[in-house]
C-alpha cells in the first residue's frame, strides 16, 4: 500500500505544480498580450511583411525567447 501512496503523492504534486503554471499564466496573459502590442507599435515594419513568414518567423523567434527564458527560471 505504500508504494499506491507514494505513486499518488507524486502525481498530486505534479498536478499541483501544473496548477501553479496556470495560475500564472493567466496572470501574466494581460501583460504579455500588452507587450506584443507595444512589440508592434515599435516596429510596424511587421505590417508589410507576408503574414504566414511572419507567423513562422515569430514561431522561430519566440520558441527560442521561450526556452531562454525557461532555462534561467530553472
């Protein structure tokens, strides 16, 4: 029986820490979402540029930033 336990412990923590992600994602989503629009207004170049190499280009670009700033978190 303690072995189930455990094995439940560990996945109570791992659905805790998924909570505490999506806590603050929803609390960060406002202020990202203001910053991409300050991103724009900075550069409107970004309008003339072909939307689908744009959207793959940010694609590239963020999942790089994403992971950056996830490995200086850790």
């Amino acid at each position: 029986m303690s072995k189930k336990l455990e094995a439940l412990q560990k996945k109570a923590a791992g659905i805790q820490a998924q909570i505490q992600q999506a806590e603050l994602a929803q609390k960060n989503k406002s202020r990202t979402e203001r910053i991409s629009i300050k991103v724009l207004q900075k550069y409107p170049d970004l309008y003339l540029c072909d939307p689908a190499v744009l959207e793959k280009s940010l694609d590239t670009s963020l999942a790089a930033i994403a992971s950056s700033l996830k490995n200086k978190q850790s």
